[in-house]
C-alpha cells in the first residue's frame, strides 16, 4: 500500500441537474384518479382527498396528491362547534398554507401579477404526495387539464415566461395560466383571466399548487361551495371530478446532483511496488524475484481516500485491474456524488 497527498487542483465540483418521472406508474402524465370511500368518509376526509393511480386494490394504490379546499372565513364547511360560528376545517386549512407560505397570520393571496391581480378569501389545493418527488417540482413540465361544466382548460407554470424567479415569503413561486410546458398559450393576455388574475401559484420546492377558484369559475365553469355549515368535503370533490374528467395530468421531478470528481495521478516513478507478502521477503525485506528488482509491476485495484488522522473515509474500485510499471503513468478519476 502506498500513500499520496492530494493537491488542491486534484478536486473538482460539479452540480448536474437530474429530472425523472414523478408518479408511481413510472410514466411522466397520469391519466387515472381514484379515491378512497373510506378515507374520504373518515375524520381526515373532512380536511382532504386523497387521490391514487389505480383502484383496483389498496395494496396497489399508492397516494399520489392530496386534494384540499381552504377559506379565510370558515365557508364551505361544517362547523367543529355549532354554537362557534365559522371555525370549519376549511379555516384550518387556510391557515395551515397561509403559515407555511405567506408565513404572515394577516395577510391573504393573490393571484396574478402587475394590473391583473386578484386577492382572495379561498383556494384549492394540491400538494403532490412528498415520497413522489426529489428535491422539488420541475418547472416547465406541469401540464393540468380541468374539465368544468364551461368547457375544458389545460393549465402549466409560467417558468419559461418569466426571466427572474420570484418568491411570497420564502418560497419560489411560479403563476399557473393556461398554457402548456410553462409558457402561455396567448401572449395577449399572458394565460390570465380578465379581473381574476391567474389561475393559481405552484410553489417548486413545497410540492403545492394552489388554485384560483374564481378563475376556475370563469373559465370553466367549476363552481365553488361557499355556503355557511356546509358539508365537508363538498369542495374536494368538486376539483377531483373537474381533473378526474380532463384525465391529464403530466408532472416530472428534479434534484441536483453535486459531484465532488477527485482526480488521483500515479506517475511513472510512483506505485510501482508493493508490500503484498508474495513479492518481498519478510525477513530480509528483499524483492524475491530478480526480475523485479529493476522492471517491477503492480496492478492498481483500489484506491482509498484517508484524511490526515489516517482514517479512510471512501473507496473506489477500479472496473479492472490496471497495470502500472516505470514506464506507465496512469491518471483515475473519482466521482462521490451526494
């Protein structure tokens, strides 16, 4: 075993940006919703839906999205207390995303940016299932079809729209218009509704995408329960009929991949003998075979990376042995990704 210190122009850094598919079925859009009665009867059935690929059985369905309806006044829920008005679980869950977005108790959301803005007391949402994706959403890749009693809209992020990323709160924050593969389909109007903004916010790395449910409205006709003491989960369903329907939903993953490429050098004069027992003698020390006195050889198998207290922290194994003698030189690059 033989040891050298690595230079400091032996490291390189690198970051790579991988997408993959994000849904369970392996393929990129997913054509099939299905929910569950139980969970949509049950105590969390009352807060959101949530959706799967397949309905053939539970041990096949695997949770893709949640669906959820959210209203700063308690609307479009059953009260938890009939004698405290307004506090449903469609408040909580306003608040819930007012926290973890806005991260403001006093503030609302708007959809919608420069003169077309709309400010809101509700929304829909869908928060992608978190084992689904990597380290977040790929923008440009969202492709949404609703259907409505007003017709269909396929719905996407305005990533390719827009040259700076904005943010609410900490958040990066994209509009969702009508378009496809993040840009709009009319330029005129940036995929927008006229006096309702857009058509919702889609947050890359918190996996959540929020609707516009006067937008929605407007266009496609997909009406909103906003009565007082109203059944839970009336609203949930509403949007899962309306993307149950439009049966289109393409969405992909991304994570960065940094990889730290370590760069290891034998030279000619380096690496060329060794202590296996079968090529020195233990009680002179001498090299027992004449013919390796003067034109040695070794193979290179592996090579361990130590730190300066001598403890080995990786290893990598050369694909197969390489040669090395006086005159070889040989130069083996090392990728640690994490």
């Amino acid at each position: 075993m033989s040891f050298k210190r690595y230079d400091a122009d032996d490291f390189l850094v690198s970051s790579d940006l991988i997408t993959s598919t994000l849904w369970s079925t392996g393929a990129p859009t997913l054509t099939e919703f299905h929910s569950s009665s139980v969970q949509e009867n049950g105590s969390s059935g009352n807060f959101y839906l949530s959706v799967y690929q397949t309905g053939s059985s539970l041990s096949n369905a695997t949770p893709q999205f949640e669906i959820a309806y959210g209203n700063s006044t308690g609307l479009g829920g059953t009260f938890y207390n009939a004698n405290v008005a307004g506090k449903t679980p469609t408040l909580s869950t306003y608040g819930q995303y007012r926290a973890l977005i806005l991260e403001d108790e006093t503030k609302s959301f708007t959809f919608g940016t420069g003169d077309n803005t709309f400010t809101t007391t509700d929304f829909y949402v869908i928060s992608i299932e978190r084992s689904r994706y990597k380290e977040s959403l790929f923008p440009g890749s969202l492709n949404l079809t609703l259907s409505g009693s007003g017709g269909k809209i396929t719905l996407t992020d305005n990533s390719k729209d827009v040259t700076i990323n904005s943010f609410i709160g900490s958040s990066r924050v994209y509009q969702l218009i009508s378009g496809s593969n993040g840009t709009s389909a009319t330029a005129a109007n940036s995929g927008f509704v006229a006096n309702s903004g857009s058509y919702g916010l889609v947050f890359p790395e918190l996996g959540t995408i929020l609707l516009n449910p006067e937008a929605l409205n407007e266009y496609a006709g997909i009406s909103t329960v906003r009565t007082s003491n109203s059944a839970n989960g009336v609203n949930n369903t509403t949007l899962f009929d309306a993307i149950n329907i439009g049966a289109n939903f393409k969405l992909n993953s991304q994570e960065t991949i940094t990889s730290d490429y370590i760069f290891t050098r034998a030279r000619n004069s380096e690496f060329n003998y060794t202590q296996n027992p079968t090529f020195i003698s233990g009680s002179t020390g001498e090299v027992i075979y004449d013919n390796f006195i003067n034109n040695p050889q070794t193979y290179i198998t592996t090579i361990g990376m130590y730190n300066n207290s001598n403890e080995l922290l990786a290893v990598a194994k050369l694909s197969r042995p390489l040669l090395k003698d006086f005159t070889k030189e040989a130069l083996v690059r090392v990728k640690l990704d994490f």
